[in-house]
C-alpha cells in the first residue's frame, strides 16, 4: 500500500521529522484559500498521484510539469485549475498517466543542499537497511548506475535497532557536521521510530535538504507499507486511495487475492507465489505473453477462486486462461468447484486449460469432467503452456 505525500507529512509530524507545511487541495478555491493561509511565505504547489519524477512529467492537456513554484492565491488557483482533473505522464506512470484528483499547496524553502535517503527492508539480509547519498533531488537509480560509489548503506540490526554510532557514520558520510548532524541525528532516530512502528516496507525522501537557516528538512516523501501488517493499523487503512490504484487490484485485495495485471494475453490463476512466477516463465517459454500474476494462495475458498476468475475475464486483453495448480494446503476440488461455478456464471468465452495436482486431485478432475464445460485438461505444466499457447494463437 501507498500514500500520497501530503499523507506522508501527516506522519512526519507524528513522529517529529520536520518538513515544511502543505495543505491538500481538491479545487482551484481550495488551493487559492491554502496559499492565503501561508500568505508571506514562498509557496510550492505539487500534484498528488503515487508516481515520482512529477517535477519532469508533464500533463495530456499540455501543462508541463507536476510541480511550480507559486507566487500569490491566484497563481496557486490558476495552476490547480490546470492541474486538476488532468493526466499527468511521468517516467514511472508511463504513456497512460495517472489522474490528478488533489494537489498540495506548501511552504517553499530556500535549499543550500540536496540528500536522498530512505530506509528499506533488504531481503537478502533480512534487516533494514539505510540508504544515502549527496546526490539528492535526481533519479537515485541513475546515480547508482553513474556513480555508485555516491551510495551508502547501513544495515540495521532488526533487534538492536539503529544505533548512535550508526547515525553518526552515516552524518559523517554525507558531510554533516555541528548543528546540522545533531538535527540529522534527531530526524533519522525518528525516521527510523516510523519506519519500524508503522510496519513500512519503503520510507524514502528525496530530497531530503539542508537550509541557508540551518535546517534539516524532508520535502517529499514517498511511502510503502506491508501489506500484512496493514490490520495493526487501521488508520493508515484508512489513507488508502483506490482511486490511484488498478480496479482489479481493488477488487482482488477484497478477497484477499494476490493480483498484478500484466499487458500479456494468457491469464494465469496459481497457488503460490513461486509457482506463479514459474507459470508466467513457461508461459513465455512456449511463446505466450502472461495477462497477470494471480496467486490465490494455500487455502483459497471457492468464493476466493470464483472472484479470481471473474477478475482474470474482467480484462478485455485475455485471450486464454491456464490454471496450475499444485494441492498441498489447497484442495484441488475446491479450485474445481470455483473454476466450474464462474464459468457458467460467466458462459466461459475463452480457451480454458487446467492443470491439476496433488491433494484431492481425483475428486478435482472429476468435478470439471462433470461440469459438461469445455475445459482442456492438461498433465504437466509445461502441458498446461503449450496447450493455451495452442489455444490462443490458433
């Protein structure tokens, strides 16, 4: 799950990390009213979507640019008015954009120097760790491939948590010193108390930045949260915006339901996580392009896999729909009797293959043979691909 960044600045002054003031805004009165109420300070207006690189992106309407600096109430509503209600395409959007619904009307600060940092969770160690570097306020991706040696990492000991000495190397790495490593110090403590008690999977500012007054500041912030934490806290729930999010995303978080939408034309409905990613390999080793990644996981209900399968068909992009699934915790009659119950719910209008093993096996095969359905029934993966990669093309 994502936030928006005026969210994010609600948790930044939770957790005492400082950042200049923003107000949102849903209409161009709205934003001219914020800007009034800031009025003596220098202002900045942003677009609210979960994307980055809105700075560079620019709108379908023409409007370049999700974020201008702003001089008086009536150039922060002409600007929103211009925003709002638009596409705004950035390099993390791609082509299609995403639809500005808010925008952020906040103090603008005069900036000596730009830093990136933010905390992570690192698989491979399973411990935070922190990332910074000097190079703040550009694509950390492009300083990683230009300049690697700009990038530091700490890692964090998941009990010990961050530690003084750690903070300190990490100040002492960008080139901190005095006043503004003690406010570095003090921010990162409480960047760290976040990350950890709100359950965050990403926290990363960028740029974080350093002011002609002294200051240490986060001016933007982007946020991800793991989703399996999410019922310990009902009020960044509660943050949630669908609206930025894919419809069958939405739809298949409802039911607990595992769902990436993909531009392929094979639907893929799966138990697990690596055997999904193992279908959608053979797939294309066959060559087929995957629809999804759809996993319904170890003890999917037939209401689980009769949503799963209207999700896959609610995509105008599918050609052909292959089922893999391997019966551990899952019972195979379960996916059978869901599989059956949406395709006469639906009249099944496409080429459906099944592939069936394991726990309770029999009992599945039977219930589709018995369905009177036209489903191909296949013995192996790799059976399984090459049939609906048949089945599609012809």
């Amino acid at each position: 799950m994502n936030i928006h960044e005026y969210q994010a600045k609600e948790l930044f002054d939770q957790y005492g990390v400082p950042s200049p003031k923003g107000k949102v805004a849903s209409s161009p009165e709205e934003a001219s009213a914020a800007a009034e109420e800031f009025a003596g300070s220098k202002l900045v207006i942003k677009a609210q979507v979960h994307a980055g690189g809105r700075g560079k992106g620019h709108f379908k309407n023409g409007f370049q640019g999700g974020v201008h600096l702003i001089e008086s109430p009536a150039q922060a509503a002409e600007y929103a008015g211009k925003m709002l209600n638009e596409t705004l395409v950035t390099v993390q959007t791609g082509e299609a954009g995403r639809l500005v619904r808010k925008v952020m009307v906040a103090e603008a600060v005069d900036i000596e120097h730009e830093y990136y940092l933010a905390i992570l969770m690192d698989r491979a160690t399973s411990r935070p760790v922190i990332v910074a570097s000097t190079e703040g306020g550009m694509s950390i991706e492009d300083v990683a491939h230009d300049t690697p040696e700009k990038i530091m990492r700490q890692f964090v000991h998941p009990l010990l948590g961050l530690q003084g000495y750690e903070i300190r190397k990490i100040a002492a790495g960008l080139g901190l010193s005095g006043d503004i490593a003690k406010q570095f110090a003090k921010l990162l403590k409480n960047l760290y108390s976040l990350f950890i008690k709100c359950d965050c999977s990403m926290l990363e500012i960028n740029p974080l930045v350093t002011t002609p007054d002294g200051r240490v500041l986060a001016l933007d912030a982007k946020f991800g949260f793991d989703d399996n934490a999410l019922f310990r806290h009902p009020d960044i729930v509660a943050m949630r915006d669908t609206e930025e999010e894919d419809p069958r995303e939405v739809a298949a978080s409802e039911f607990d339901l595992n769902y990436i939408g993909l531009d392929g034309s094979i639907a893929c409905l799966v138990n697990g996580a690596g055997l999904a990613m193992a279908t959608m390999d053979i797939i294309k080793h066959y060559g087929g392009e995957p629809a999804n990644f759809l996993d319904v996981g170890g003890g999917a209900s037939k209401e689980q896999v009769t949503a799963a399968f209207k999700i896959i068909l609610g995509d105008p992009n599918v050609k052909g729909i292959l089922i893999n699934i391997f019966g551990g915790i899952m019972d195979c009659n379960v996916i059978a009797e869901g599989v059956v119950a949406a395709a006469k719910e639906t009249g099944l209008p496409l080429p459906l293959v099944v592939r069936l093993e394991g726990n309770n096996v029999d009992a599945g095969k039977a219930t589709l043979a018995a369905s009177g359905l036209n489903i191909e029934a296949a013995t192996t993966m790799a059976d399984g691909a090459e049939k609906i990669v048949a089945a599609v093309s012809a």
